[in-house]
C-alpha cells in the first residue's frame, strides 16, 4: 500500500540520511519515478523532504528533522513482541538493550496496539534450542563481535570436530549467525566463504588489517552458500528407517536435525517409515541408542555400519568389567 511505502521512505531516511533514488526504489520494488511520486506526496503532507539531481545527489530530509514509529499497524506492533530465546540476546551482551528497546518502543506505539503487543509478550516464545541437544561449551563472542563490527581482519584458532589440536587461521568476517542455538561466526578465508562454530574457537585476535570482503558479497549471501553447501553435499547418506510407532515422537526429537521425511498416516500399523540425511556413513551409529525401536532399512553399507557399532558395544561388555579389572571369581 502507499501509505507503507511512504512510511518506509520516511524511516529510511531518518535512519540513513541522504539516500540515493535508485536505492529507494530497489529497497521497495518499485520504479525511480515511483519514489519521487510518493517524495512529492510527502512534501505536499509537510513532511520537510527533498531530493537533488545530479552524481552525488539524493533524496533526504532537512537536518534535525524527526519522526515516531505511530504510523506501525496491529500486526506489526505484536510481531515486535515475538521474542527469540532469551539466550540469544545473552550471549551478545544485549539482554538489558533489548529490555530497554522494548519499553520504548511501547511508550511509543499508539494506545490501541499497547494492550495487543503486551498480550504478545507474554503468549509467543520462540526457542531456537533443540530438543536433547545436551550441554555445549559456552562460546566467547567478545572478539568475533568486535571484528564484526570494526571491519577487521581475525586470527583464529580453531578445533574442528574430531581433532585435539586447534588449527590457525586469519579470516575475513561476515558476521554471526545463531543456527538452532549454536552461534556461528561467517568469514572468508582465502576469498572462500567458510562458517566456524564459536564455541570451538580455542582464542581469537584482531589484526590491525581492514577486513577484505568480496565486493558486494553480504552476511546473508555467503550464509545462504554455506547452508546449501551442508544441506546438499553431494556425498551425504541418505538412510531409511522403520520406528515403532511408540518411540516416534522421542525419534522426531534426537534426530530432528537428520530427518528428512516421515510417512505416517496415523494409521494403526505398530512401524513407522522415516529417511534421515547424514553428512557421513558413521553419524548413522547415532541411531544405535533406539536399539530394537528402529530398523535400517536401507541402503545396506547403513545397516552394517549400525552392526558394527552394536558389535564394538558388546565386545567392550564382554571383554572386561568395568574400570578394566579383573573379573571377579
């Protein structure tokens, strides 16, 4: 609607300052003409805006001019109050900013949405945490935070999963991403986009380097590229399973991050059929904690591998007692 696209206008302008024509106009999908239309709207409003020509020209508004946030809807007024989990916002030191932003906004907003966004509040949680997902080292985001932010360049040392020793590494940051709780620092190395998961960053240190990022490349950009890149691996295994029906809820929750399909029609058969992704033929052996609750049906190296893994299990049980003693006579 115009009165959104004029609202739009009148915030990013109060935000940014002079903005470029052409930049208005691909922010709001619309033509160049379009925004000097709603400019001319504006002014005849009394709104104090104008725009110059030229190379270095824009649009803007007059200096000390500014606005409220009255002009949100009901809608947007209660989605401001979804709140993401609370540790989020702890871990980058912004809990008591959040709090204080919040209250603002409230004194802000106009009298009839008060009563909706407060409901809101106390109604919707949005946890980002994974069911039994255990205890995960807390990560340190001070630095990467401040390599973000600063546009500098990182010296990193880091343990990938499956190695004692950290590796070193100088990387250039796009900025941080929360997946599912875990916080993940996004950067080029060698002009390569690369993620690495803060809480196995052993020590980080600013270089006095300005940052070197791909022209025009942002943090959603080379995120999308790493996401697809785990998410479609060419080598990942792709299992197919059966779960008696009485373990499908826990089985939807330890391996929500694999799970790719479930075929139930609520039917009265005791087994269900379900598919996973995994990044590798050995994380298959996570299903071994189901024991006779799942079957894998297929492919076959998937159900040799869990047969191997049930095999090392009873090997350790047999062989001695706990602590590695002797067994008693």
């Amino acid at each position: 609607m115009k009165s959104d696209r004029l609202l739009s206008i009148l915030l990013f302008l109060q935000t940014r300052g002079r903005v470029p024509a052409r930049e208005l106009a691909d922010r709001l999908e619309v033509s160049v003409r379009t925004v000097y239309r709603d400019v001319e709207a504006l002014s005849a409003a009394g709104v104090p805006v104008y725009a110059e020509r030229g190379r270095r020209g824009g649009i803007a508004l007059l200096p000390g001019y500014r606005t409220d946030v009255t002009g949100l809807t009901a809608d947007e007024s209660r989605a401001l109050f979804v709140l993401a989990a609370q540790g989020a916002h702890a871990a980058l030191g912004l809990d008591a900013a959040l709090g204080s932003a919040l209250r603002k906004v409230m004194a802000a907003l106009p009298a009839p949405h008060r009563p909706a966004a407060e409901v809101t509040s106390r109604r919707v949680l949005v946890d980002a945490t994974r069911w039994m997902s255990g205890p995960r080292q807390d990560a340190d985001l001070d630095v990467l935070q401040d390599a973000v932010f600063s546009d500098r360049r990182l010296e990193l040392r880091y343990r990938h999963s499956g190695e004692r020793e950290p590796r070193t590494y100088t990387v250039d940051p796009y900025g941080l991403v929360a997946k599912a709780g875990v916080w993940y620092l996004v950067a080029d190395r060698r002009g390569r986009p690369r993620m690495f998961r803060a809480d196995r960053v052993r020590s980080a240190r600013l270089l006095d380097d300005p940052v070197r990022r791909r022209p025009g490349v942002e943090l959603a950009d080379a995120w999308e590229v790493l996401r697809r890149q785990v998410e479609e691996r060419a080598d990942a295994v792709e299992v197919t399973v059966r779960v008696r029906r009485a373990r499908l809820d826990a089985f939807r929750r330890v391996a929500a991050a694999q799970l790719t399909e479930v075929t139930d029609d609520d039917g009265a058969d005791e087994w269900v059929t379900a598919r996973l992704s995994y990044p590798a033929l050995r994380a298959v052996r996570q299903l071994l904690g189901f024991c006779d609750q799942m079957e894998v049906l297929e492919p076959p190296e998937a159900r040799a591998e869990l047969l191997a893994g049930a095999r090392s299990v009873m090997a350790l049980y047999e062989e001695s007692p706990p602590g590695g003693g002797d067994r008693p006579g």
